[in-house]
C-alpha cells in the first residue's frame, strides 16, 4: 500500500517541502529509507520501530520502504521520525487517515514515543503556512516559536500516543490548537552596562549614536586603556528594540542552531568573536552549512576587538556578505542563504606597541613599522567602514571628575526618532537605514542643496577620498540631518560627517 505525508527540510534559513512516501509490500522484513539521507535518518528506523512498540501498536513485519521526496536533494537530521512512524501506522490500517491532507508534521521520536522539540520550527511554520496547510503538527516545546506565525495552526503534541489521539479525535481539531501569545514589542531588554559609566570621550560617543542610527560602520582607534572596548559593548544599549519582522527574521537564524526551544528574539544581537575564530564560524559553513557570526549578529552588531589581530585572509572574506547583506554557501550543487545585515565595529590600536599619536610620547614604533601596522588591516576592508574616530586616553581630570554623562536611555530615544524618520524614509523599498541608500537616494538629497555639490568636489579633491568613500560621507551626512530632525543635509551636517574620515586625510 501507498502513503504520503507532508513535512519539511531546512535550506540555510529557508524550509522546504519534503514528502514522506511509504510503500508497504509483501516480501522478507525489511524496513529502508531512500532519497539521499544522512547517517541521522538512517537512525530513524531504529527509534520509529521502537516508539511504535512502546506505543501500544505493532510494527509491521512487511517489507517497508520510505521515500523522501525530492530524493535529489540531501536531507539531514531527525525531523521526521514522526511522519515516518505516522505513515507506516496509517499505511498498516492501525490508525485512519483523517486530516492527514490538510496537515503537515515534523519531529524526532525517543525510544519510548516521546516527541523531542528540532531546530528551524520557524521557517517551518512559515513554509507550511505559504503551501495553504492548514494544521502544522510540531513537537510541544516548538509550539509557542511556531505559532507566531500567521495563518498556519499549530498543534503541540508531548509523544506519539497524544498525537495519534489528537487525529483519531472525533472533535474538532481547533480544541487543539496553540493559542499564541501576543507580539509584545514594547517589552525591552533591560542592560547591566549603560553609557553613563564611560567617562568623557564625547566625540566617540557622538559617533557611535550616529553609527547606530544609520546603522552605519564604525571604526575606533586608541591606544590600550582608552575604553574601545568598554565603548563598543555599550553600541547595544542605544539601539531601538527589534521590531516584529525583524525579531521574526533574527529568531529564525538562531533557531538554526542547537537549541530548538529558543524563544522570539527581541533584542539586537551583539557578537564578540575573538580573532582566533575560524572561517567557518566567522561567515558560516560545515558540511551542512550553518550560520556564522555575521549572520548571528544580522539586525544587530558584529564588534571585532583587536581588528589588526584578525588574520588577513579572514578580514577579505568579509568584504562581499558587508556589501551584499546576505551569504551564500554551495554545497553539493545546494545553495544555502543566509542573512547578514550588521553593524560592524571595529576596534585597534594606533600601531604595534599602542601608542602611536599619545600625548606622552611612549611610542616606541619606526615610521615603518607605524607604516607596515596600519598596510596590513589597510585596501578594500577599510575602505568600507564608513566611520572612524580616535579615543584618546582620559586625562585625569576627566576620569576621576564629577561630570554628569547622558545614559543609554537618553540616547536611545534620539536614535529612535532617527529610525523612525529612516522607516517612513524607506517604507517602500526594501532597504531600511541611510547605509544601504543607493545612488537614486543620494541624488535626490544633493539635488536639495545646491552647495553640497561644490563642498564635497572640494573636499576630495583635498583628500584620498574614493567614490565609496564620498558616497559614504553623504549618508553619514543624511543620518547626522535625522538626528537634527531636518529635511535638508546642511553644509554643518557635511562638515561633522568629514570629520569621521580620519583615515582620508
Ligand atoms: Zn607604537
């Protein structure tokens, strides 16, 4: 007898849908899987025939065969151990065939018929939502991620005995199904760190409200003991909560990681990879790619302390997801996309020994060497960080004096005001901040003030600024008039975003 049942398999962050076939068959006992599975599948048989028994049904002693559909694309994990013991149960005549159209199912069996909670539930639920299903059965512990997701209902079920009760039922299956709970976007992550606990350095800071506003990338010199690092970790602390697409998106990424009972992200992620970090882990990768930390830090920020430790051939392979916002990585004829939309922030030294440029002359670097320092992080990687600024050590004074700094909280309603100024900007394109604004953007800006044109010729003219580089000045301008709450880029405006070009002069 022939079967089939819908469920789903994972491309990067994108689900697709995968056809449980079985055919049961006179002949010697046997029980096989085809349709290029991983080692993972094959050990299915093991706990399907076993959750089965330990049931309270039997396992057919026929000759099985289990079909995965398309067969031409490779399939990993435990995620159907529960459509193939539900169809080998309805093809045996043990269970009715009820709902099994307009549903789909997905999860990994325990030995004694427990359901256990998989990864990726999210795109899942999206993608059974898009093929018009209308019931999604999913392990329980996956049911509050799942039933986020519109028009598709969800139904939890704890082992294999409760979920065959559920389909069986002579009621309605709505008595069933997971009542999400609402989207509470007001709900914001509180920090243990804020702004008011660094010191004086008001120009980095001023930066850094401006980067996180345009999402734009930013790079911060000084020497060791400035606060780089104490600087960066506080970017988060004034970045407006995620909304809901946006904590949709990110939670998807991270459901692909080991831990399936994730809940809906809301905060902006922040990743912290140290420069001995491989490429793989860094871009993403494996024999069944997953994502790395630029797609773990999409929607938030990437921070790389000691941006001149990171091996060289790491830093090149940033160039492309920075520009392009997303990555893709083939394998076995595959493509497998995932996003990285990040704000990047950058930390280093001014040379080798750190002090290159401070006031008590403790440099002990040659020119050359100050030289070579700076050739190696240097070229195409730079030339894409849009901000950078120098943090020079505290004087005393500052360090130690009573001066009143703004908190994290201040600052973040300014860099609100100035998302929601870029979200109306953009409403109808699929970018969001100034730092992904093309050219069209750029003209219709220059063209609402007529000097900005000879102000900009003139200053390139004077520095090494490339073309990335001019057009990056001009969003930065655009971010600093949306904190001004002002429809024009002003020649003020232009003038500050210059100074965060120190590395063109
Ligand atoms: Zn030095």
């Amino acid at each position: 007898m022939f079967f089939k049942l819908d469920s789903f398999s994972l491309i990067g962050i994108e689900a697709v849908k995968v056809g449980v076939e079985i055919y049961i068959s006179r002949g010697m006992p046997s029980f096989i899987i085809v349709g290029l599975p991983d080692k993972s599948i094959n050990e299915a048989r093991d706990r399907v025939k076993a959750s089965i028994i330990n049931s309270g049904f039997t396992f057919p002693m026929r000759k099985i065969i289990i079909n995965l559909s398309p067969a031409d694309l490779k399939k990993e994990g435990s995620f159907y151990d529960l459509p193939i013991a539900l169809a080998i149960l309805v093809s045996s005549g043990q269970i009715n065939d009820n709902y099994f159209n307009c549903s789909c199912f997905i999860g990994e069996l325990s030995l004694d018929g427990l359901i256990n909670p998989v990864r990726g539930i999210l795109s899942m639920a999206q993608k059974a939502a898009s093929i018009k299903k209308n019931y999604f059965f999913v392990p329980k512990g996956n049911e509050n991620v799942a039933g986020l997701i519109k028009n598709i209902k969800i139904i939890g079920c704890h082992d294999l005995i409760e979920c065959i009760k559920i389909l069986e039922s002579k009621e309605e299956l709505k008595k069933y199904v997971y009542i999400s709970k609402k989207f509470n976007g007001v709900h914001s992550r509180r920090y243990d760190i804020d702004f008011s606990e660094v010191k004086g350095q008001s120009r980095a800071k001023r930066a850094m409200e401006i980067a996180s506003s345009g999402f734009h990338n930013l790079l911060i010199v000084g020497p060791p003991g400035s606060g780089k690092t104490l600087l960066a970790q506080r970017a988060i602390t004034i970045m407006p909560d995620l909304n809901y697409d946006e904590s949709i998106e990110v939670t998807k990424i991270y459901g692909l990681l080991k831990r399936p009972n994730c809940e809906l992200i809301i905060e902006r992620p922040f990743r912290n990879p140290h420069h001995t970090i491989s490429e793989p882990g860094l871009i993403g990768g494996g024999i069944y790619p997953k994502p790395g930390e630029i797609s773990l830090a999409h929607k938030g920020i990437l921070f790389l302390d000691e941006f001149s430790e990171f091996p060289s051939k790491l830093l090149e392979s940033l160039r492309q997801p920075i520009e392009n916002k997303s990555i893709v990585i083939t394998r076995n004829n595959t493509s497998y996309k995932f996003p990285c939309s990040f704000m990047l922030i950058l930390a280093m030294n001014p040379c080798f020994c750190g002090y290159f440029g401070d006031k008590n002359d403790k440099c002990k670097c040659s020119k050359k060497e100050v030289e070579r320092y700076w050739k190696k992080i240097s070229g195409p990687i730079l030339d894409r960080i849009d901000m950078q600024v120098n943090l020079p050590r505290l004087k005393e004074e500052e360090f130690f004096g009573n001066i009143l700094t703004e908190t994290s909280h201040a600052i973040k309603e300014r860099v609100k005001k100035a998302f929601a100024i870029q979200n109306d900007r953009y409403k109808n394109d699929i970018i969001r901040h100034n730092s992904e604004a093309g050219a069209s953007y750029i003209n219709i800006w220059m063209n609402q003030n007529k000097d900005l044109g000879k102000i900009v010729t003139d200053l390139s003219k004077k520095t090494q600024l490339t073309a990335r580089g001019i057009s990056s000045l001009i969003k930065i301008s655009r971010t600093i008039a949306d904190l001004d709450n002002s429809d024009e880029i002003t020649r003020d405006h232009l003038i500050e975003a210059f100074q965060y070009k120190i590395l063109s002069i």
